[in-house]
C-alpha cells in the first residue's frame, strides 16, 4: 500500500477539539463531520485539502477527548496519512481501528515542509519526501496491528477470529 | 515478579502470571461505559459484530454530554442509546433527572470498584483509577468490540511514580495537585505510561481529591492514573457498593520510569493558561502581574463537580456576591449531589450569590450547551481542558482552576487567590 500527496503541517499538540469541535458531534455523518475538518485551528483547510494529501504534525498528535469522530473526519476529508513525532494513545487506537492511517516519523516531521511532495510506502515504513529528494524511516507497527491492520479494522478482526 | 499496580491488574485480566511493559494482551473487561456522543456511533459498529452485549451488567450508557438535549440531532442520539438500553435489558438505566457526569455516577453508584478492568468511550474514564481501578479512555469502535466480546487489546503500559509526602495547605486540592504535575512534566509528560500515585501523603487526600487527580491523567497523556487501596477507598466502596472488589498493590522491586516526589504542604493555589492544561502558574506568580479580568465562571464536571468541591466553593461564596461583570455557573455533577447542596444549604448561597445552579451535564465544558462563551471572552472554569475553541469561540479563553480558586474569582471578577478571598 502507498500514498502520495502534498503535505499540509500542523505544530504539537494537535488537540481533538480544533480536529473536529465538540459543538458539531451531535453527528458522527462522516460526510458532516468531515466538512468541519480542522475549522478551529485552520478554516482554510476544507477548502484547501485534496484526496490524499498527507498531514504533517509535532508531538502529541490528537490529544484530547476520545472522540473518534476526529480521526474519521480527516480521512473522510481526504487525507491519506498523518506523520507526527507522537501521537495520544486514544487517537493512535481510533486511527487503527478505522484503518486510517498514521506514522511516527520524528525526523520525517522536522523536514518535510508545508507544500512538500511525499510519498510512503506503508509495507516498508519508508517516506519519501520527492520535493527535497530525502528519505526518512518511520517506526513499523508491531505484527499484532500488522494483522489488524491487514484485516482492514478491528471489527474485521474480531468478526474473523469469530470464525 | 516485579509488577506495577497496573500491570498486575492488566495481567490477571489476560489470565497470564506476567505482563511486562510494551506486551501487546487481551483483557477481559469488568465494565464497558459509553455516552450520548461516543454510545450512538457505536451502535451500528457493535451490530456488525453482536446481537447481545456480552454481559447486560457491565454494559452502562450514560446520556450527559448534550443533556437536557440542545437540538433535534442530540434528541435522537439519547433516544438510540435509551433503545438500545431497553432492548438490550441492561442493568443500569441511566437518564437525565436521574443520573449525571459519567464520571460522577459511575463510583456513586458503585458500579465501579478496585481491582477492575474499565473502559469508557470518553477520555476522562481513567477517574476510577482514584479507587484502585484499571479504567482507560478509549474510542468508538473500541467500546463497541468491549460491548460485543468483553474483551479488548491493550498495550501494557510502564508507569511514572509519584510518591506523595505531607499535607494540602487550606484553600488548596486536588485540582492543584494535578495542574501542578502536569505542569511539570508536560502534556504528553505520561504519554502511553500510567501515573501511579504512592507515600504517606495519599491518606491525606479525600476520595474527592484523588478522583479529580485520576480525572486529568489522561491530560498529561497518561494511559490511566491509579492509587493505592487505603481504609478511605474500602470505607467510600462500603458505602457505594455491593460489588465484590480486589486489592492490587505493586511489587515492592516493580520498575518505573520515572519516580517524581510530590511535597503536597508546598503545593500553591494552581491555575493553567490558555491553552493547555500544562501551562501551569502559581498562584504567587499571578498575584504579581497585572489582574486578569473574566466573564464567567464554570465550577462542575466530571473534574471538580463532586459534593466537597461544591462544599469549598460554597465556603467562599457564602454571605458574598458574584462581581457585577461576571457570570457563574454552578453545576453538580449528579442528581444525589444536587439534592445533597439543597439539604446543606449550599444550593440557597450560590442561588443568592448570583451563581445560576444548573442540572447535571457536561454542557459547559466542552462548549455543547448551558454557557458557550463570546469572541474575547474569558472563564475561570473548574473543568479539566482549555484547549483553543473547547468551551465556544475560538478567541475565547480558559484559566483551569480549582473549585476554591474559581469561587475566589467569581467574587473578585478577576482570577483571585482563594487564600485570601476566603478568609
């Protein structure tokens, strides 16, 4: 699985509240909830993400509530990955469990700039940055969310050991 | 074996002798709660994989997050959660007028005891750690597959501990306690680790305390906060509880992190700037810059919206009235809290205050409803996140603060020391 995109970039700290505010989660329409992407901290960003674009952002990416209304909001608004230092754990769970995907990349973070080209190749954990011609390595998924994520979400996961 | 808190809780709960921290287990779960926001999205998740929850007992829905319903959308997510909980014939029926905070109600009705696996589809579930619980914010399809199987994945966790020494101040709590740590080691200070909270200072903390401490674990990004099983945490279950409960202590040669020597008698009257909770200033270093004026005050929520909270604000605003320029909104966090402040009078001196004395929900604090703030805006407010845009506009501001510090500044219109307010 890859991804390519141009490269939106966020600073630490990232909070579930700016990702998608409390005030629009009387929904959990992906569609609705994707149209408020990102308003608090950036309202220009709806207008400006495309399919794929790729999300970069410092430390402690999702912090906050456990809404995964937050995660399901960016993907939904088109964005194909988010690379972050780090990530809060309830997010970092939200995001595996909807097959969205998200990487740690703290040199990838510090270099790619906003506007940058970039391309991952998720089987490898590589990143290419095609604008500056770089290559970071983010860190792998350990096998059991390989399995998950393979299985396309928890639910999946969970129906398939079911048998 | 050599095993925090945590991790004994977690390996029992995975039916193995040992966890070590970073091992990927499967727990089975002691209680699955989820709320009128994160319960609804979970509901056609949870039929792709059930018919039946897995234990009607241990499945709690709780309607507080945009109750009494603000719109027509919030209406029916209460509805689908009231539905499925009749349909599903589930224990506990939680609804407005006679429940409230998730938080809150969870331990009142002893639904939640030490030594249990918890998960709670809203960030701030890792509260129950406060009797000696494992109980961990999690998402929505994490909830559903706990609501399904009863089981879910964890990550065990490391820990930092936190060896508490000595006695609060007056005019000084658990709020205090918990911003200044944060403030300390950062938001992301506990990222993916437990905070285990240890030392002779513990009996000194109320159960109220440790619950508001537990509360804002997940704000320094902490995975749970827990504290040991003392005379006070066995006396408050007795009272709250039927439920047979287990007491986890950690090995005496377990390994932390970090250990972090907490002196509470120096503790200060503590408040977090905008925007984040670890933005923490004392209390002496606010009394030396220019006064920062407000508009409202927030004394509830999951965070400081418990019986004694209410008592130490009241104290303060006794006989007093709230500054002209200033609004307060009072909100008890359960129905059993509300009445207790009508018998103790508390009710009448925030009602004659000026305060406006709400019914339970989590409205104000995350900006849904019952006091949303205005462009410029600023509130001292006892919840537990000030995060850009959280409690209404985006330029709006929040100064986290204890329920002491909030009533201080309710009656001085500025952010006020309640150590002197309060004499």
């Amino acid at each position: 699985m890859k991804a390519n995109g141009i490269v939106l970039k966020y600073g630490d700290n990232v909070d579930t509240d700016v990702i998608i505010p409390a005030r629009y989660l009387n929904s959990f329409d992906a569609k609705e909830l994707a149209s408020h992407a990102m308003v608090d901290i950036d309202p220009t960003f709806v207008e400006r993400v495309n399919p794929g674009d790729i999300m970069v952002a410092g430390k402690n990416f999702g912090c906050g509530s456990s809404r995964e209304h937050a995660p399901l909001a960016l993907k939904t608004a088109g964005v194909s990955c988010v690379i972050a230092k780090s990530f809060a754990r309830i997010f970092y769970r939200n995001s595996i469990n909807i097959g969205f995907a998200i990487l740690e990349c703290e040199e990838a973070a510090n270099d790619i700039d906003e506007g940058n080209q970039v391309e991952i190749d998720f089987d490898t954990g590589k990143i290419y940055n095609l604008t500056k011609n770089k290559e970071y390595q983010a860190q792998p998924f350990p096998e059991f969310l390989q399995k998950m994520i393979q299985a396309n979400g928890l639910v999946n996961y969970v129906n398939e050991k079911k048998g | 074996m050599s095993m925090t808190m945590t991790q004994k809780i977690l390996a029992d709960h995975a039916e193995l002798k040992e966890v070590v921290a970073g091992q990927l287990i499967e727990a089975k779960l002691d209680v699955v709660m989820a709320n009128d926001i994160t319960g609804p999205m979970a509901l056609p998740i949870f039929n792709q994989m059930a018919d039946k929850v897995f234990d009607k007992d241990k499945v709690v829905l709780v309607p507080d997050h945009f109750t009494p319903n603000k719109d027509i959308k919030s209406a029916e997510n209460s509805k689908a959660i009231r539905e499925f909980s009749k349909n599903q014939c589930l224990t506990y029926h939680m609804e407005q007028g006679k429940c409230g905070v998730e938080h809150a109600i969870l331990p009142e009705m002893g639904i939640v005891v030490a030594g249990e696996c918890i998960i709670g589809a809203d960030s701030h579930t890792c509260t129950y750690g406060a009797l000696g619980a494992f109980s961990t914010g999690v998402g929505t399809t994490d909830i559903a597959t706990g609501m399904a199987t009863g089981q879910l994945w964890f990550k065990v966790p490391s820990a930092i501990q936190f060896v508490l020494k000595g006695k609060l101040p007056p005019y000084v709590s658990g709020k205090d306690v918990i911003l200044h740590i944060i403030g300390r080691i950062g938001v992301d200070g506990a990222l993916y680790k437990s905070m285990e909270f240890v030392g002779e200072g513990v009996k000194e903390l109320s159960m109220d305390d440790r619950f508001t401490i537990c509360n804002m674990a997940i704000e320094a990004g902490a995975k749970n906060g827990i504290f040991p099983v003392d005379e006070q945490t066995r006396e408050y279950m007795k009272k709250h509880s039927t439920k047979v409960f287990k007491v986890y202590e950690a090995d005496e040669d377990a390994l932390y992190d970090d250990v972090i020597e907490i002196d509470l008698s120096k503790i200060v009257p503590t408040v977090a700037f905008p925007h984040l909770p670890g933005n923490a200033h004392t209390m002496d270093e606010i009394n030396e810059n220019e006064k920062i004026y407000i508009d409202q005050v927030v004394i509830g929520s999951c965070t400081n919206g418990r019986l004694s909270d209410l008592r130490k604000a009241a104290a303060i605003l006794k006989g007093k009235k709230v500054a002209d320029h200033v609004r307060v909104m009072v909100v008890p966090a359960t129905q059993k809290i509300f009445v207790q402040c009508i018998q103790e009078g508390l009710a009448e001196i925030f009602v004659e205050a000026g305060c406006a004395l709400n019914t339970p929900s989590c409205g104000p604090c995350m900006g849904g409803h019952m006091g949303v703030m205005a462009k410029g805006e600023k509130c001292v407010s006892t919840t537990n996140r000030n995060f850009v845009g959280r409690m209404g506009d985006t330029e709006s501001l929040i100064y986290l603060a204890s329920p002491e510090t909030a009533a201080a500044s309710a009656i001085a219109g500025y952010i006020a020391d309640p150590r002197k307010e309060g004499k």
